[in-house]
C-alpha cells in the first residue's frame, strides 16, 4: 500500500516516538516504568527503535518517482 | 553463591535457553529443589543473569555470525531503498517486525509477569503447560502434514514440504515475536512458542528453530547489554559470574548446534513430554518438601 499521506502520518509516528525516547532517557517521562525516579534507558532504546521501524516504514510508504 | 554454583547456574541457563525446555522455569525450579540459599529475586543475582544472557546471545551472534552480517546489510539496504529485493532483506524487515511486539511487551509487562509468578509451584505447574504446549503445536503440525498428503512421506520429504524462514508473512513473524511475552511466566519456554508459531505459520522444523534464535538474539542482547552498568555495583563477585557467563555461552552455542541438527527431522514431542514429566516431578517434590 503506497501513499504519501501514510509515509508522512509513519513520518510524524516516528518523530513522536523520538521525543518519547528522549524524555524517558532524561528521567523526565514516568509512565508505565517500575520506578518513578530516574532515567529509564530500557524505555528509551525501545521509543528509539520504533522510531526507527516508523521511518523505515514511511520509506516503504512513499510513492517512488520511477 | 560459590564458584560451583556459579558454573551450574551457567551451564543451566545455556542450555536451557534455546532447547523448548524453558530457562527461567528451571532456573527458578533447580535451586529450589536443591534447596540453595540464594534467591533468584534477589538484587546481587541480577547482574549474573545479565552476564548469562550476554553470554547466550554472544553464542547466537558467533553461530550466525556470517548471517547477521547479511541481516544488517539487508536492512540498512531495504530501508534506505523503500524496497524489499533479496531474501536477506525480507529476513532483515521480518525480524524488526518479530522483535517490536516482543520488546514492547518485555519492557512494560516482563517485571510485573515474573514478579507475580516466581514460586517454584508457579514454575512446575508452568511447566507442564509447556509440555502440553509443545505438544499441541506437533498434532496441529501433523495436521497440517495430513491436509498436504505428506503423512506418510518420508520426514525429510515431509519437511520439504514447508517453507524458509525467509518466505513467511509479515503479520506471522509479528505473531511469533507476540508469542515470545509468554515466556515471561517461568516455565513457558521462549524458544518453544516461537519454534511453535513458526510451525504453526508454515515453517520447516529447522527453519523455526533458526527463525526463532535470530529473534531471539537482540531481544537477549538488548536486554542484557541495558543492565550492564549492574555489573560495576559493589558485592558482585565478577570472577565467578564470568565464569558461569562462558559456560553459558558455551552451553548455548553447542545446544544451538545441537538442535538445528536435530530438527532437520526431529520434532518437539520429545521436549514436551519431558517438561510434563518434569513439571510433575518437581509438583510431587515441593509437595513432599523433599
């Protein structure tokens, strides 16, 4: 399924879930971690690596030019 | 914990992380049974579990060495691209689809799943459903072998009959890394579910159990490699937890090794009948608190 309004919708996912990344590796996001102090870096590589998956899936989304 | 201790655990825990036997339920189990002091839950045991899956997922990345290379090639080049060409970037794309769900639900459920189910009652009884399990992806196999006339194929002929790894479908491999959560309650087996999903989604043995230790490797290391700044805490007797660490990595790759040979016509009854077997065994021991 290609369409550019579905890259850019995975586009801005991704962008997302980076802020995501970095306010869990900050310490400053506290939702749904076993503790409610500190950086949570597990959260963090997690946000990271779906951020990644949504661009990676924003590529595949986007009409190539042939 | 002693040297000796150490090398049993190590040799525990790679072993039974990639046969469908379940790790956590025998790590959990064992001592038990044997009556050792340490507790598993115990702060100072976490950094011996983070060097023991360092060490599996160091086995499974020396095992698969020349097809992780391919793997990482393939993905850099499908997601640059925008496009799937070759086999190993269609692996690539499957195991980032696999592995998401998986993380996803090992960082917000797997403490609260195995701090609710951490007794060796909990385990034993975990156990047999494993058994059970094992069993039950086999019969809907057999099934499935029946419905494709190769019920009385030769098993070689009959494996043939199934597909690659590379071949399976993007919301399967999603499935199969779903399957992997089940592995949280000690006594399911990690790589039994997803051997298990990867039959169920069409895949020779040996395929599932190749698909299923390529899933498996940047779970284990994510997981272990987040902990590591654990192992500088004071109290941590390093010489010991390496030793049971290279144990375990030996472990692991020589069962790896092991089971790919095995499955090429092998199947998982025989593990399910030995987690029901043990999984009773150790229900009567703690029982008769022997």
């Amino acid at each position: 399924m290609k369409s550019n309004s579905l890259a850019a919708g995975f586009g801005v996912l991704g962008i997302v879930f980076l802020i995501v990344a970095a306010l869990y590796a900050l310490g400053v996001l506290q939702i749904l971690t076993s503790t409610k102090t500190g950086p949570h870096y597990q959260h963090a590589i997690l946000f990271g690596v779906l951020a990644v998956a949504s661009f990676v899936a924003a590529n595949f989304a986007r009409v190539k030019a042939v | 914990m002693n040297l000796w201790q150490a090398l049993f655990i190590g040799l525990l825990q790679g072993t039974t992380e990639l046969f469908p036997v379940s790790s956590l339920g025998h790590a959990v189990l064992i001592p038990s049974l044997l009556h050792w002091s340490f507790k598993q839950s115990d702060p100072s045991f976490l950094p011996f579990l983070v060097l023991l899956h360092l060490g599996t997922a160091t086995a499974l990345l020396v095992l698969y060495r020349e097809q992780w290379v391919a793997i990482i090639r393939g993905f850099f080049a499908a997601a640059i691209r925008g496009q799937i060409r070759t086999d190993d970037e269609r692996l690539a794309m499957l195991l980032l689809v696999g592995t998401i769900p998986a993380a996803i639900l090992g960082v917000f459920l797997e403490t609260r799943i195995k701090s609710l189910f951490a007794s060796p009652f909990e385990a034993a009884v975990f156990l047999v459903a494993n058994g059970v399990l094992m069993l039950a992806f086999e019969v809907l196999r057999r099934r499935a072998e029946r419905r494709a006339a190769l019920d009385s194929a030769p098993r070689a002929e009959q494996e043939e009959g199934f597909g690659q790894a590379e071949r399976i479908s993007f919301r399967a491999a999603a499935l199969v890394g779903a399957c992997q959560a089940l592995a949280f309650l000690p006594g399911i087996s990690r790589s039994g579910v997803t051997i298990g999903g990867g039959l169920l989604a069409g895949l020779r043995h040996e395929e599932a159990a190749r698909f299923s230790f390529l899933l498996a490797t940047p779970v284990i290391l994510g997981a272990g490699l987040v902990e590591v700044p654990q192992l500088f805490s004071s109290g941590v007797p390093i010489g010991e937890y390496l030793a049971g660490t290279v144990l375990a990595g030996i472990a692991a790759y020589a069962s790896a090794r092991f089971l790919l040979r095995y499955f090429r016509s092998g199947r998982l009854d025989p593990y399910g009948w030995y987690c029901i077997a043990a999984g009773l065994v150790s229900l009567a021991l703690l029982r008769l608190n022997l």
